[in-house]
C-alpha cells in the first residue's frame, strides 16, 4: 500500500521503505517555471555573450518551488512514520555511509529538537529527516563507534 493510500488507517507493524530513494525535483529544472502566487520565471538570454542564465525572479521561484515540494515530502514521511501502532521499520539504503555517519557524528551533542531550515532546505532523501534525529539516541552509538567518530561526553 502507498503511504498516500494509508493516510488516516493504522497497522499492527508497518515497513516504510525506500528511505533512502531521493526526491524528483527534476521539474525545477525547467527553462520557465510557474508559480500560482509569484508568476512566470523565465531563463534570461544573452545573445552577444551567447549564455542563457538564470534570471532573479526564476531563481526566487525556484527556491519557493523547492519549499513547497520538501514541504509535501515532510507531510508524507509524516504520515509513514505514524501509521504504526506497534512496530516501525524503515528500510532503505544510503550511498555513501561514512561520511553521512561523519556529517552526523556532530549533531550528537546538538540540543535543538527542530532541524534548522538549511537542513531541511538540503533535505535529499527521507534519511536526511529521520538519521539527524536518530543521531542523539543511543542506538546510533555503536555505529558512531565503528566509523570512530565518538565524542567523549561525561
């Protein structure tokens, strides 16, 4: 079942995979981009310079574009994790282990309980949601200790 189909129904035991499957924001990358609030942001092109670059206005649609889109992955990652009444899974793979336990080792001592809005900004994956959070519990330690990136704390 979809996660979009189980929005509003519960499960004994729930498998949330594909975690590690990153977000399709190819239509961002279109030459004119549409915003219902903001207008039409169109490349600009130079054709004594023989360049087409991005104009202002496509760049701050853009970034809005990309808010609302991490916006609706946030809302659907949501409703994964809740729909479990007893037992989460999550499954999926990440590319690159060591330096994504690295880049995580630093958050272990981070108080915030919210992700700061570069981070979410950057948000590729599901993983780059849900392993921040995981990285103060103790069930990352053992792997910290295995890629030796552990802080000495009292």
């Amino acid at each position: 079942m979809t996660i979009h189909k189980s929005k509003g129904l519960e499960f004994p035991v729930v498998f949330a995979a594909g975690m590690g499957k990153r977000f399709n924001f190819r239509d961002m990358n279109a030459s004119i981009l549409i915003h219902p609030d903001l207008g039409i942001g169109a490349d600009a092109i130079l054709p004594d310079k023989r360049i087409i670059a991005s104009s202002l206005c496509k760049q701050i649609i853009r970034r809005e574009l990309l808010k609302e889109s991490l916006g609706e992955e946030l809302r659907v990652l949501y409703v994964a994790l809740t729909r479990a009444k007893e037992k989460l899974i999550l499954c999926g793979t990440i590319g690159d282990l060591e330096n994504e336990i690295t880049s995580l080792s630093v958050l272990m001592d981070n108080k915030e309980e919210l992700l700061s809005l570069g981070m979410r900004m950057r948000g590729k994956t599901y993983w780059n949601y849900v392993l921040p959070a995981l990285a103060r519990h103790r069930c990352m330690s053992g792997l910290f200790q295995e890629y030796g990136t552990v802080y000495e704390t009292e």
